[in-house]
C-alpha cells in the first residue's frame, strides 16, 4: 500500500508540473503533457483541476502513511506475541527444573533406603507364631 500511495502522490506530482510548465494562450488553453495533447481547458477548469490534483496527492500521501501505521501495529503486536512466548517459556523452563529437582531428591531418597536397609518387619502372625 506503501508504494501505490507513493506512485499516485508521485503521478499527480508529475501531472500538476507538466500542466504548470505548459505554455498557455488565449481564452482556452492546450493541455500538453507527455508529448501528447491532453485537453483544452479554461482558467477554471484549470483551478478545479488543481483541486482534484491536490486531492488525489493528498490521497496519496495518506495511504502510505496509513501503510507505515499498520506496519508498526503489526510489528508491535508480534514482539507482544513474541514477549508473551519468551515467558511461557520462562516458565516451562522453571516448573521444568523444580520438577527434576524434585525427581533428583525423590532418586536420592530411594537409592539412601536401598543403601541402609531397615531391619525385617516382623508381621503380628509371625511374631505370635515365633513367641
């Protein structure tokens, strides 16, 4: 959008120059521009395409700055994105660590119980039995 904002404020530019560079006679002038004749108009069909021209250049400018207004806001919206993925990672991350921290005191505890073991429970009917 960028470009075609520029290329219609360039286009009308262009337009209005070679329509001021013209040289004008008599009561209705001869549009030239380009190396052809364009019209023959009067000094207010001139003026009222001034104003038109001004629009259309006006236009022109107003699409590529809305095109640079979208592209920010799209921009900023991925780095939000991009933020916001950055801490749930963070986060994935830390509940990932206390997880194997957690699994890593869990192991110790076992490979401890295995390396002392307790002394044999006696159940009650084998203890009435040996008594």
């Amino acid at each position: 959008m960028l470009v075609i904002g520029l290329l219609i404020a360039a286009a009308a530019a262009a337009f209005g120059a070679v329509v001021t560079v013209e040289d004008w006679g008599g009561s209705t002038y001869a549009v030239r521009g380009f190396g052809h004749h364009l019209a023959n108009l009067t000094l207010a069909e001139i003026f009222l395409a001034g104003v038109i021209l001004c629009g259309i250049f006006f236009f022109g400018l107003w699409l590529s700055s809305l095109s640079s207004t979208l592209h920010r806001r799209r921009s900023l919206r991925r780095r939000a994105e991009m933020r916001s993925l950055r801490e749930q990672y963070e986060e994935v991350v830390a509940e990932r660590d206390r997880l194997a921290r957690e699994l890593e005191a869990q192991r110790g505890r076992t490979s401890d119980a295995a390396a002392y073991p307790r002394e044999p429970q006696v159940e009650r009917d084998d203890a009435h039995r040996l008594g």
